[in-house]
C-alpha cells in the first residue's frame, strides 16, 4: 500500500540519519540521543514489517535498558560541567533543544506504529498474514521456543548460569584483614550472647576522666 510504503521509506531514512549523527555528533550525549531514535526506528520498521516480536525486544532491551544506561554513564561522567546549567545560565546547555527534538520525532514514531498496529492493521500488514493466519508470529515463536525445544532452552539457561558462576569465581579473591558480615551467626545468635548484665560497686563505675 502507498501509506505503508510512505511510512517504510519515512522511518529508514530517519533511522540512517540518526544513525550517522551516532559518529558525526561530537557530543556523547547527543550521539546517545540520536542512538535511541535509531533504536526506536528500527523497532518500528520492524513491527510494521510483521515482526512485531523483535521489534518490541528492541524497544525492551535496546532501548529501555542499554542505551539509557550509556545515556546515564554519560550524564554521570560529565555531571561536573554541567552542574546547574541545565535550564538557566549564561552558558546554557544544548541538550534540552536536542532532547527536545528527538523527543518529538519518538513520539510521533510510536504513535504512527503502535496506533495503525492497533487500529489500522491492514496498513501494515503487507503480507496479508493476518488474513491468512489467526495466531501472529510471537504466539507462534513462543509456541515453537517453549513446545517443541524447551529442552534445548533450558539447557541453554543452564548454560548461562554455569557461565555466570565460572566468572564468579574466576574473579573472586580472598583479601586479608577485611571484616566481613556473617547473616547466619546474627540470625542464630541468642539473647544470652547479646546482652551481658555486670554487677557494678557503689561509686566504682566509669571515670569520665579515664
């Protein structure tokens, strides 16, 4: 259809040009924003060709998880400079007209994907496999991933827990003279061997002088 094609070529030119901004842009936070609208792009051009699975596990990991942790590193590495200078200053920062914009242009993205997914599927459904078929590519990748090779997916996990315990203790090392806290001996520690009652004199206590 013309409205899917106009949006297809819409969003794969946005996300080139913000993927180029990634190297061209000589601020890390801006190439940190452009890096998300990239990211973003790429999800939607994946949705509107049928993958909406892997379009929405970019949204969840890409998006969501690693390019807002860069985007924090970031922030935090140069929270120094930019201490109060946010909002108001005579050097006043360049982020928010950016942030601002890309802001703008998500927005725009999602409504345009997730809106026309909702209400308009036959816009993006060039493959009429919604007519073809009654259960979408997620339900039938998740029928295959944990039906007919749940074996070979737990094992996997395994795999990965083996993998991250042998990094564990690869890494850890025994350092001397450091105290450490024992939750057993607190936990299991009685009201005898917390609390000690003394006897004390009359006129023999502590000396504040001592």
């Amino acid at each position: 259809m013309i409205a899917h094609s106009i949006f297809f070529y819409a969003f794969s030119l946005i996300a080139i040009i913000s993927a180029i901004m990634v190297t061209a842009s000589k601020n890390t936070v801006h190439s940190v924003f452009f890096l998300i609208l990239d990211f973003i792009s790429i999800s939607c051009l994946f949705i509107m060709i049928g993958a909406e699975f892997l379009g929405m596990i970019m949204l969840i990991v890409y998006v969501g998880a690693v390019a807002v942790l860069f985007l924090f590193v970031v922030m935090m590495l140069n929270v120094a400079q930019q201490k109060n200078q946010w909002f108001a200053a005579k050097d006043s920062s360049k982020h928010i007209p950016i942030g601002l914009i890309i802001s703008t242009l998500i927005f725009v993205e999602i409504i345009i994907v997730i809106g026309g997914w909702k209400y308009k599927p036959e816009i993006f459904d060039i493959n009429n496999s919604l007519t073809q078929f009654s259960v979408s590519n997620t339900h039938s990748l998740g029928k295959i991933l944990y039906t007919d090779y749940i074996h070979v997916f737990q094992i996997s996990g395994m795999i990965l827990l083996v993998a991250m315990i042998g990094a564990i203790v690869l890494t850890f090392r025994q350092r001397a003279g450091v105290k450490r806290q024992s939750y057993i001996k607190q936990i299991s520690r009685e009201r005898v061997e917390g609390v000690e009652v003394l006897e004390v004199e009359t006129n023999k206590g502590v000396r504040i002088d001592d």
